[in-house]
C-alpha cells in the first residue's frame, strides 16, 4: 500500500475579497452559513483516506489554527493520523517569508523526510468541492505518472483567469497525458475546444520527483517560485505528467463576486453544492456552534428559499439569503440576495439587499444597504466590485437611518461615530 502525505496551501491572504481576509486567510474565510473554505478538502482527505496532512499557513494564520485544532473534527488524531500546521521559520540558510506556493513546500521538505510518503497530494486550502481522491491515486499508478494533475473543463474565452493544460485524452480513460500547459496566459491558446481544461490546484507528486523539481528551481535563485508559474511547466517538460478529469461540481471562490454565487449555489430546490449528501464536517466548537440554541422564528418573519442556522432569531423577511448561527433579524426587516457571517445583528425597519456581512457586525435602526445603483464600481476595487455587492467588515457598527448604495465597503471595526455622513452613494468605501 502507498504511503501518502497531504499538503494544503492555505496560506494566502488574496486580495480580490477586500475586507473578508483582513484579518484571516482565505482558507479560513466562513462558507455556506456553516463552514469553513477549508473544511471542503479537509472533509475530501478524511473520505478518501488520507490522514496525515500539512497545512502551510503564513497570513494571520490565528483564524486557520483555532479552526484546525488538533484535526480532530476530521478524525486526524491517532498514532498514525495527524495535522500540522507548518508556518514559516528560520533556518541557518533559509529566513524569508514563503516566497510562492512551491516555496512553501520547499522549505518543509524536511516535514516530508519525516513522514517518508510514497506520494505527495498538494492541495489548495480555498475551493469548494467534493472529490474522492482515490481513483486519481490509482489513474496516477496506473500510467506509472511522476506528476498527476487534476482539471476541469472551461470555455477557452475563460483561459486567462486560470491555470490551464492541454490534455489527449484517452476513449475510457478519465484522463490522459498533459500535452503543455500554460499559467493564467494573456490570451487564451490555441488549442482545440475539448482539450482545454483549468487547473484545480491538486498536485498528485511522487515524492522523489517532488523534492527533485523543488531543489532544482531553488537552485535557479528564482524571483518567483509558484507550482503553476514555475514548476508545473519545468516538470510537462522533463518528467511524465498526466491530466485527470473532474466532472463534478467546482467552486472558484477567488473574487468576491465568484464567493457570493458559490454561497447561492447551495440554495434552491436542486442546489449544486451539498454539504449534507457530500458529508462535509467542520469544527463545531469554532464559534461555540454546537452550544448554540436551535433557531428562533417569529410569528411575523417570512423565510424563503434561505438557510437559517442555530442561534439565529428572526423576526423580518428573509429571502434568497444565508445566515450563519447567531444571527439576528429584527422586525420588519427585508434581507434578500445576502450572507451574513456569525452573530451580526439588523435591527428593525432595515432593508438589506445583496450584502455580505463578516462576523459581528451590528446595523441600527431603519438602514439601507445596497440599495444604489449597481453599475457604479467601487472606487477602491474598481475591478472588482461592481455587481451590486455590499461589504461590512468584521464588527463594524452601522448608526441608525442611514443609506449605503450597491457596490460600497464598509471597513472593519467602525464605530457610529466614524460615520460622517446619513447617505453614502454607490460605490463608495467607508473606513
């Protein structure tokens, strides 16, 4: 039997959420009014098998850590199961930050030594699926592969956002080999249709050729040192790398607008995303969620097509919308389109439409949010916030009656009294 290691990258911050990863890395970031990013490949390895896994942190890893524990939430605690969370540290030769994901894993190969695995599993920490990794063990010892990587196919105009391969594609096989591939190229390759495939950021390495191809770019003195950037087109080159299809469900959490439609994609009669069937486990003392109460819902609130967690009281409308545990809607409030993190609290007469609150946050008395006109981009992220999408940052206080229109930030942590003005127009970021 092969020994198998796991290692999660799960230490980025990512820029493109704004406030969501100010104070916490992405995979670290709440989910689906339940979870954690990273409980969905923690959950994938705990089914499929693998029980030693390495997490590599370096952004506000406190979230992450309390999050993790002892891995026990994923049956990861025994004499032959574990997880580890592997921060940056000081060598005699080494005392840089991760310079890249593959910088990362450099730098711990000593942690692979330890464990002395067969095969080396590299996962991202901030995709939302549910994978079996088991049969893409066994296509990756069945084609004697030093490197199999898994894709998902994508319309070619969508080649520029992510990592993208080439595969020949064997009749039966649920993949082939990796022909070329190309990281997040300018314009997308001229390749045919339906050998266009997107990266998933899961690495299956033989331990030997990983270490192999990580000491050899380290030796190169590189400027950058990124799996897709750098070791994955050396490695197409000089070793045997094959494609595995994934058909299943995929969720690209890296944009705000792409965090928001994943988080509704597990709403509806026939939701795409499911927790429950693909038995997703989290840590339920993160957030004291198991000492939660079970929801209360008044005898005026009107709940559609939403999902509302324990602790949460609700006395308003709420449609198309989560609400993580302990959240609080007062009376006659609307809140539709939007996610609200754990314990945020509207008070009565407010409409919300198309927020996303973090943790904590408190609205007075007779606000609109995200009501303005959603073409208006947002000054600060100009490119990246013109959906009609509202941000409050964690614990931020929101005074009674005021407006914030489509498209706006408000910074984390604000008090009523940083809040000059009663109308802030679309677009606008308040900190």
């Amino acid at each position: 039997m092969r020994k198998i290691l796991a290692m999660i990258l799960a230490g980025g911050r990512v820029d493109e959420l704004s406030v969501l990863t100010l104070i916490r890395p992405k995979a670290a970031v709440p989910f689906g009014g339940l979870y954690r990013v990273i409980d969905f490949p923690m959950s994938n390895l705990m089914h499929s098998g693998i029980e030693n896994v390495g997490i590599l942190s370096q952004y506000r890893s406190y979230s992450l850590i309390n999050h993790i524990g002892n891995g026990a939430s994923w049956e990861m605690v025994g004499r032959d199961r574990s997880v580890t969370i592997l921060p940056p540290f000081k060598t005699q030769t080494l005392s840089s930050w991760y310079r890249g994901n593959a910088d990362a894993v450099y730098q711990n190969l000593g942690y692979l030594r330890i464990h002395r695995p067969d095969l080396v599993l590299v996962l991202s920490g901030d995709h939302i699926y549910s994978m079996n990794y088991n049969p893409l063990i066994e296509f990756h010892l069945e084609n004697r592969a030093d490197l199999t990587m898994a894709f998902t196919r994508i319309n070619k105009a969508q080649a520029t956002r992510f990592g993208v391969g080439r595969i020949e594609l064997e009749t039966g096989k649920p993949g082939g080999r990796l022909l070329e591939y190309a990281e997040k190229p300018e314009t997308s390759p001229d390749w045919p249709e339906q050998e266009c495939w997107a990266s998933l950021t899961i690495y299956l390495f033989s331990a030997k050729v990983l270490a192999e191809v990580l000491a050899k770019h380290a030796q190169s003195d590189p400027t950058t040192y990124e799996f897709g950037r750098d070791i994955i087109p050396a490695a197409v080159k000089n070793y045997r790398v094959f494609g595995y299809a994934y058909e299943g469900y995929w969720g690209y959490t890296r944009t705000i607008d792409e965090y928001w439609q994943t988080n509704m994609d597990m709403l509806g009669e026939k939701p795409m995303i499911e927790p429950e069937r693909w038995k997703i486990r989290t840590n339920l003392e993160h957030s004291a969620v198991r000492d939660r109460p079970p929801a209360l819902i008044g005898p005026q609130a009107k709940i559609e097509n939403s999902l509302i967690y324990s602790g949460c009281r609700v006395y308003g409308a709420v449609k198309n919308s989560i609400l993580f545990p302990g959240v609080v809607i007062g009376e006659n409030v609307q809140v539709g389109d939007s996610i609200l993190m754990f314990d945020a609290k509207v008070a009565p007469e407010c409409v919300l439409h198309k927020v996303i609150t973090d943790s904590e946050v408190e609205i007075g008395r007779g606000c609109l949010i995200g009501n303005g006109d959603p073409t208006i981009h947002n000054e600060e992220y100009s490119d990246l916030l013109r959906s009609g999408i509202t941000l409050i940052g964690r614990g931020a206080i929101l005074p009674e009656g005021i407006t914030i229109g489509s498209n706006c930030i408000v910074h984390p942590e604000l008090e009523p009294s940083r809040f000059h003005d009663k109308v802030y127009e679309s677009g606008v970021s308040i900190s």
